[in-house]
C-alpha cells in the first residue's frame, strides 16, 4: 500500500507519515501509537474509522 493509501485509510496527514519514516516525529507519541495499533490490527482500526460511532 502506498503511503498516499496507507494516509487515506488511517486519516493520518501524509506528510506525518513521512516524518515518521524519516525520524523526524518520532517523539509524537500519539501518532506512533497509533501506527502500533494499526500495525497489530489493521481490521479493528478500519471498522472503527469506518463506524459511525463517535
């Protein structure tokens, strides 16, 4: 999946992405556990964001 893609699914800015890959975010707590959890469970994260829950 390209990071374009990978941004889209997870409503993550493309360019934090970038960041992360090029070890410039990697202090951004919220966003590298984010990208832990998707990386355990990619379903949940894409049904939860999918959900019309809060």
């Amino acid at each position: 999946m390209s990071r374009a893609a990978f941004a889209e699914a997870y409503r993550i800015d493309p360019l934090r992405l970038q960041d992360i890959e090029d070890g410039r975010a990697a202090d951004d707590i919220v966003l590298v556990s984010y990208l832990k959890v998707i990386a355990a469970d990619p379903d949940l994260v894409r049904r939860a964001l999918s959900s019309d829950a809060p």
